[in-house]
C-alpha cells in the first residue's frame, strides 16, 4: 500500500468522523466505513457520490454504497451513480405508485442500478426516456406493467435467441446483440419497470424438478403482493412454466424458486449464472440416481468462492399459486381432483406423520405426472393436488433419495369429483 493511498484513507476517515455523514441516517455509518475501506483506490468516487447526492437522495445512495457488492465497490465512478440515483428518485417523485413504497421496497427494487452478474450499463437515463411514454399513459400501476411489457419487445428490439453472447447478457449489450435468453430479457424487462417506479425483481430457477433446465423471469410488486410477468407476457401470475414452478421440491435447494435481492439475505440467489456454487450445499444423495454422475461433476468443477448475488426463497408461493389454478381449473366430466398425502406410518391424524417425497404417477407405463407431497410443517389441510381420469387404474411411485425411500402403490379411482389418498409407507423402508 503506498504513502499517497495511506493518507488518502485517512483523510476519508477524517472527514467521516468530522461530518459523521450528514443527512444520512446512522444505521449506515458502520457499513459506509466498511464499504470505502474495500472500495480501496475507488474509495473517492464513493465519497463524491455520497457528498454530491442531493440531500433527499442521500439515504438513497448510502443504502447503494453500503450494500454493493465489492466487484463494484472498486469499479463504479461517482457520475454513474449519481445519474442512477437522480433518474430513479425522478420516477419517485412522478409516478404516485412509486411515491407511495415503503423506503424499504423502492431503495431495494427501484434504486438498484443492476440484478445479478451482467455489466453495469448506465441504462436509467436511457430507460426513463423510453419507458415514460407507457407509464404516462396508464392510469395506474397494472396498466403501465402490462404496457411496458407489450411493448418492451419493439422498444429496445431485442428478441429471443440462443446464439446472445452471455447468459447475464446487460440490457445495452442485448440491444446491441438484438438477442438474448430468459436471464437477459428478464433483466431487460426489470430494468424498464424500474426505470418508471415500478418494483422488480429477477425470479427464477437453478433447476426444474423434471430436470429439464433452468428459467429465470421478472416479478413485480403491486399493492404489497408480488407477481410475475414475463418478457412475451400472458398476464400477472400466469405463464407456460406455472406448471413447473408448482412442482419445485421445496426440500431440495437446487429446486427451489429464488428471488433476487440487492441488499444481503443470507441467502445466495443460486438461479443466477453462478448457479454452480449450489453444488456446494445441495446433497447429490436428494438426487435421481441416473442424474448423480452429472452433478457430482459439477460439484467437482464448482469454485469456492462465494458468490455476491443475495435472494429469497419463494418456492412455496409458486407451488401455491400452481395449486390455486388447479383447483379453480374446470374438471371434464370423466376428471376428478385426487388430493395425496405421503405418510411414514399409519397414523395419518398427526402432522408428523407426513412426508415429503417425490409422487411419481404412471399409466401402464407412461409417467404422466408428478409434484411432492406436503412435509410435516406444512398446514394439514395442504395435499399434492393432481388430475386424474374417474374410474381408472394407477401406479404411484414414492420416492425420497436422501431417506431411502421407494415404494410402489397401485391405486383405483372412483366416480366422484374428489378423491382423498393416504399413501401410508411400510416397515420394509429404511427410512
């Protein structure tokens, strides 16, 4: 560390100490000194963006600075932080569905100039720009989401495609690419809804329980409830992958639902594209015996360092939400509702009785089904809800890897709109 940088740090911590941060709530002290000790040579930039920032965004850029992680800690200049913070602040002042959030969401939601790992693009300007048009014509919050969202596609023309550059592709790469995949659209959409006030975040998947790959899609936040939309958007809580996400396995971590956070959780958001590290914690034992090989690669390959990117896990609002459209779906006439519940011994009146395995549902020989059943702490009256034809034969295979479990049922539906089956596991399992 040379003389210059020495006295340089201490004439930040001076003037930290001097000024205490004024116009910045004290919670933030301890985290700005941490921050501007590993923003390192970029130390000043940080302490020009906090000074410069008008005094009602000065919480606003201290809550930035606090929680950003390091890679941008030691590379963000004061002017790009400063253009992101006066654009997003403009939105607040603007739009009343943005002037309305609790610090808390707008500061997490609104204010962040990125979502996971992509490049950090000045694109608010940019984005408030285009994005306004929309929103000024809605008359509220869902009119301006639903707008944004049909019209994102010929805005910035950027359209689905394989051959993007990355995964994480940011929102003026894709522009300049015009493609990119789930992540990088989803990030396209989020961006423009925060460009505006709206609240968004990434949500997505490291693995779907079919294993058949990953998604990544944006949420948004409406009158304190979060609900997802898509780059081609259906509507709100409504997509081709609903199915999916209602069938994720809320014991494993690979399959959990994330959703992405700015500010630190505890928990890594582990649908971004540093998804290997999962393999760290994730027991390759919770796995299909075929798929083992595969992953026990990756967890050979996967780095050791930890990863930056915080989330939340929401897989069982998904699975909720999958269970709310089943069971207001219309049945035809030769369907019935069969609610199952997997159970370790016979006494089905308690809840730790119940276990949470794989339900795998076979006709003849053709799996035409699966989801997993409720565990122990989830309510009583929650089952894994499936379709099935009336007055037709099944065989159910109950799996649980990390318990060593397998057993077979055969099963007899019955000529009513709702069956109740109690999958009750015998002593011969080692469970």
């Amino acid at each position: 560390m040379n003389k210059l940088y020495l006295i340089g740090l201490l004439l930040l911590f001076a003037w930290s100490c001097k000024t205490n941060y004024p116009d910045i709530p004290k919670q933030y002290h301890s985290l700005l000194d941490s921050a501007l000790i590993k923003a390192g040579d970029n130390a000043p930039e940080l302490e020009k963006a906090l000074v410069e920032s008008a005094k009602n965004q000065k919480e606003g850029m201290a809550f930035l600075i606090s929680y950003m992680p390091e890679r941008d800690l030691t590379t963000l200049n004061a002017n790009f932080l400063l253009e992101n913070i006066d654009y997003a602040y403009k939105a607040r002042e603007k739009y009343s569905w943005c002037g309305n959030l609790p610090d808390s969401v707008f500061f997490n939601e609104v204010l962040p100039y990125a979502n996971i790992s992509e490049d950090r693009d000045a694109w608010r300007k940019d984005f408030y720009e285009r994005f306004a048009a929309y929103a000024d014509n809605s008359d509220n919050v869902i009119e301006a989401i639903m707008s944004i969202a049909r019209n994102i596609k010929d805005e910035v023309n950027v359209e689905y495609n394989t051959k993007r550059s990355k995964v994480d592709i940011s929102p003026l790469q894709a522009m300049k690419e015009h493609m990119a995949t789930c992540t990088g659209l989803s990030i396209l959409l989020t961006d423009a809804y925060r460009a505006v006030g709206i609240p968004s975040r990434l949500a997505g998947t490291a693995m779907w329980t079919n294993y058949k790959g990953n998604h990544t899609w944006s949420e948004v936040w409406i009158d304190g409830e979060w609900q997802f939309i898509e780059y081609y958007p259906d509507t709100l809580n409504q997509s081709w992958f609903v199915a999916d996400a209602g069938k994720a396995d809320p014991d494993n971590m690979l399959h959990w639902i994330y959703a992405a956070s700015y500010k630190p959780t505890g928990l890594p958001y582990y649908a971004a594209v540093d998804a290997p590290y999962i393999m760290q914690v994730v027991d390759t034992n919770k796995l299909p015996e075929q798929m083992r090989p595969r992953f026990e690669e990756m967890k050979n390959e996967a780095t050791a360092t930890e990863p930056y990117i915080w989330g939340h896990n929401v897989t069982q609002r998904y699975i909720d939400i999958y269970q709310e459209s089943i069971k207001n779906s219309k049945l035809n006439e030769d369907e019935l509702m069969a609610n199952i519940v997997v159970f370790a011994d016979e006494n089905t009146a308690v809840s730790e009785s119940r276990l949470s395995c794989r339900v795998d549902v076979f006709e003849g020989d053709k799996n035409i089904n699966f989801g997993y059943s409720p565990r122990k702490t989830d309510d009583m009256n929650q089952f894994l809800q499936l379709k099935l034809k009336k007055e037709s034969n099944y065989r159910l295979v109950v799996s649980n890897p990390e318990k060593q479990i397998k057993q077979e049922f055969t099963l007899a539906t019955e000529n009513k709109p709702t069956q109740d089956i109690q999958l009750i596991l015998t002593n011969q399992l080692n469970n």
